[in-house]
C-alpha cells in the first residue's frame, strides 16, 4: 500500500521544490500549474462595478427556496430574523442571475458587472385590487435589517472600489418590469452616510421647481435628463407607458411621497439638480 502513496506524493513534492527554487513570486492553480506573479499590470481594475439592492417578495423559507433552487439567484440574501442573518448564496467571484435584462447608462446586462443582495421582505400589497402603482401600499424596511446592510454594503464598496452613483436599485437598472426596492427604502439615509451620492440640494430643488411651475418642461427634456442620469429611455417625446415606468422608479427614489409616473415641477427640478451638479468655485 505504500508505493501507490509514495507515486502521488512524488509529483507533489517536485511542484513544490520547483516553487521554492522559484521563490516566494511563484504560486500554483488549482491544477497544479505554477504560475509567476512577479509582475502586475496597472491597467486593471474589480470585475464588479455595480451593487443591485432588491427586496424578495417572499418570506425566508420561499426567499432561500426561489434563491438557491430555481433559475434567479443573488450572492447575498439579508433575512428577516431577530436579528438578521446574511447568508452568502453565490460567491463574488461568480456571476448571480438577479438584474436579468438590465442596462445603467453605457452598460448592459449588470448580472456580469455586479454584486446582488436581496432583502426579504414582502414588497407591496394594494390598497384596491389591480390598481395603479400609487395606490399599493409598501412595507417599510425595518431599521435593523438597514443596520444590517450598511456594513455589507461598504465592505463591498471598498473591497471593488464600487462607485457611490453605481449602488442602485433593481427598479433603476430594470425600470420596465421591477420596481424594488420601493419608495420605502432609505436611500437618503445612505446618502447621509456617504455609502451613495449627496441628496440633491434641497435649497437648488427649491428654487429649480418654482421656475417649472410656471413652465414645466415637456416629455422629451424629461427623457432625455432621465436617460443622462443613467436610466434606459428611448427619448420619442411621446409620454409612453416606459416612459411613466422610468419616471416612476425615479420619483420612488428620489421622491417617495409621490411615484405616479407623471412629470411635475418637482421632479424635474430634482432631476435638474441631479444632472447638473454644482461646479466647484
């Protein structure tokens, strides 16, 4: 029994000579190739440029079953327990099927760029049945899930340097058929932490919406300020049914006290601030 033995560990003892010969530079794959890391490219950067938030419509049981044995996956699911659980599903270094036909200003299909964490929570129930999006009524998210979630959210950001303006939602990156996280997700509170990008000026809002209340700009200014801050809009200067969904998912983000799709002052002006930022004096 001892010679089959002594013929396995023979090849693992001259790979292992031929690393120490090669010093401390040399390391091997798993298949047992050795590889020189003596040098590093500058030009590089994380595979990950985006983190996807979502909520699951679903309770744990169902949450972990649609996550972890069907088609639709995430690398993180954020539990509903006393006190939340993070369990890791897919390992980052592994694509997640969570954004599906998703796009974020010049990218496109973000389940090959981007890490996904879903939250389970129940999503919206409506207050008439099949009404219009304004009339459902959504959870709030409970404070110590969010507690939960920071901490993930800026060891992943420092871990891919992820930028502060591509943390987004699921209803932003698929806009026609998602709406989650929902108006009640505390995107100012990330915002006031500096996890996302500043909360538009409320003074600039201000005086930007007194001006369109007395001239509101017309579908394609809004489809085209949309589309410059990254959503996914044809501009035809036609209100159209992608056009509402677009604006809706905005207003749920950026407005959540109102998300009915409909052009106002108000949105345009936040829209306005958001696409043009303040130059440095």
């Amino acid at each position: 029994m001892r010679l089959p033995c002594l013929r396995l560990l023979r090849p693992l003892a001259l790979l292992l000579a031929v690393l120490v010969l090669a010093g401390c530079a040399t390391v091997a794959t798993e298949g047992g190739v050795p590889i020189d890391t003596t040098y590093t490219a500058k030009g590089q950067d994380s595979r990950v440029l985006f983190l996807v938030i979502h909520y699951t419509v679903s309770d744990l049981p169902s949450s972990i079953k649609i996550l972890t044995e069907g088609q639709v996956s995430a690398h993180y699911l954020l539990t509903d327990e006393t006190p939340p659980r993070i369990y890791r599903l897919v390992d980052e270094s592994r694509r997640a099927w969570h954004s599906g036909a998703s796009a974020w200003k010049e990218n496109r299909r973000l389940n090959s760029s981007s890490i996904g964490i879903e939250i389970v929570h129940p999503g919206f129930k409506r207050g008439t049945p099949d009404g219009p999006p304004e009339q459902r009524i959504y959870e709030p998210f409970r404070q110590d899930q969010i507690d939960a979630l920071i901490p993930l959210i800026k060891d992943i950001v420092k871990r891919h340097q992820i930028l502060p303006e591509r943390i987004l939602g699921h209803g932003e990156v698929s806009a026609q058929y998602k709406e989650d996280p929902g108006p009640t997700f505390p995107w100012k509170q990330l915002a006031d932490l500096g996890i996302t990008p500043p909360w538009p000026d409320a003074m600039r809002v201000a005086a930007q919406r007194a001006l369109y209340e007395t001239a509101l700009p017309d579908v394609l200014w809004f489809q085209k300020a949309l589309a410059r801050h990254g959503y996914e809009i044809v501009p035809t200067g036609q209100f159209d049914k992608p056009t509402q969904r677009v604006l809706m998912n905005f207003q749920m983000r950026y407005r959540p006290s109102k998300y009915d799709g409909q052009p106002d002052a108000e949105s345009a002006a936040i829209l306005y601030v958001l696409t043009n930022p303040e130059k440095a004096p």
